[in-house]
C-alpha cells in the first residue's frame, strides 16, 4: 500500500530566478496530526518535475489501480510536461510548488497576457477534498499566491480560469463568478478586485511573514 510521503526528501529544487521571485509562506494543518505546519509556495524547478513523478503519480496509481477506490475521482494533470514546458524561456506560462517542509503538497500554473489566469491548480492527491483530505488550506493558499502575483502586476488581484466541472462549486464559494463565456466545454470564471480583497484579507490571518 502507498504510504503519504512525510517532509522529508528534496528541498525543491534550484535557485528561482528574479521574475519568479515571488514565495508566499503560510500555515497549513494537517488534519491526521493535528498540528500546524509551514507551506511555502515557490518557483517550481526539475527537482518539482521528480518529486510530483515518484509521489504524486504513484499514489494515484495506486487508489486507482491496487485499492479500486471508486470515490477517488482525482484528475491529474500531466504536470512533468507542464512544469516541463514553463521552465523553457519561450514559454508564457509558470509553474509553482507548494512545499510543506519538503514534500510536494500543490502546484498551479500562471499566464499573464494583459489577465492574469489560472491555469492549471492542484492539491497533492492525498489532500483531496472527496477523500478527507490530509492537509488543509493548501487550495486556499494557491488562491492567495495567484491574487498576490496578480496584485505584483498591478492586476488589482484580479484574474480568470477555466473550471472543470468539479471545480465550478469551489470557485463560487471563494467568490469567483462566472462570466458566461466557455472554453473547450469549460466554465469561465473571474475573480473581481472587490472578492479578491476579501479573499485576500481573511487568508492573511495564516500567512507567515
């Protein structure tokens, strides 16, 4: 059986270059141990590409293929490629790790063309919601990095994705609306200044400076 990697292995992986600066630390729970512990959102780098490769993929693997688990519906995105293609200079898109001491806990991916969008975000699938999750507030802190790299760009925390059908109901709490417009089947969402403020003001209350 496939254990949930504890924070040990890699430290994450090379040094962020100066565009990719941005790091939010904030504290995560883990809801097994009941204790607090220190996320950090950072660059991803070819050490992110082996760390989601040898736990990520394998856990799925093994929900899905050993245990036969049919409430485990975790969609994992191909993010060797992902994170593959955005450490190339031409292209647009960048990749981010969540890091709770040295595991691999999320990643999203961020294109700035005039918006800011969220591409693609994940939690580890150890921390999926449908499975009681182990460690909580790490979507929640993907959200936050996303509205402070929007706000770095003077974007005003602003920004939009395309939301899988799962996702529609967790971007409307956070306070997302969608906009009407669809993209290969998927919902358009925007998350406007005002929610984003919001949003941004009641996570501030875990973020470590």
């Amino acid at each position: 059986m496939y254990v949930i990697p504890r924070l040990a292995g890699s430290n994450g992986g090379q040094r962020a270059t100066e565009r990719d600066s941005l790091k939010v630390k904030f504290l995560s729970y883990d809801s097994v141990d009941t204790i607090a512990y220190e996320t950090e959102i950072r660059s991803a780098t070819s050490d992110t590409i082996r760390d989601f490769s040898v736990t990520w993929e394998p856990y799925v693997d093994d929900k899905i293929i050993r245990q036969k688990d049919r409430d485990f519906n975790y969609r994992c995105f191909e993010w060797d490629r992902i994170i593959n293609m955005s450490l190339s200079s031409v292209f647009i898109d960048k990749c981010y790790a969540a890091y709770t001491g040295t595991r691999l806990d999320g990643l999203l991916s961020l294109r700035h063309q005039r918006r800011l969008y969220l591409d693609f975000f994940a939690t580890a699938p150890w921390n999926y919601y449908d499975t009681a999750g182990r460690m909580r507030r790490i979507g929640s802190g993907l959200v936050y990095f996303t509205i402070k790299t929007s706000l770095s760009l003077s974007l005003d925390g602003e920004f939009v994705l395309y939301a899988l059908g799962e996702s529609e109901q967790y971007c409307e709490r956070i306070g997302m609306a969608p906009t009407g417009d669809y993209k290969f089947g998927l919902k358009k969402y925007h998350m406007s200044k005002d929610k984003a403020a919001i949003f941004e003001r009641s996570f501030r209350q875990y973020i470590i400076n």
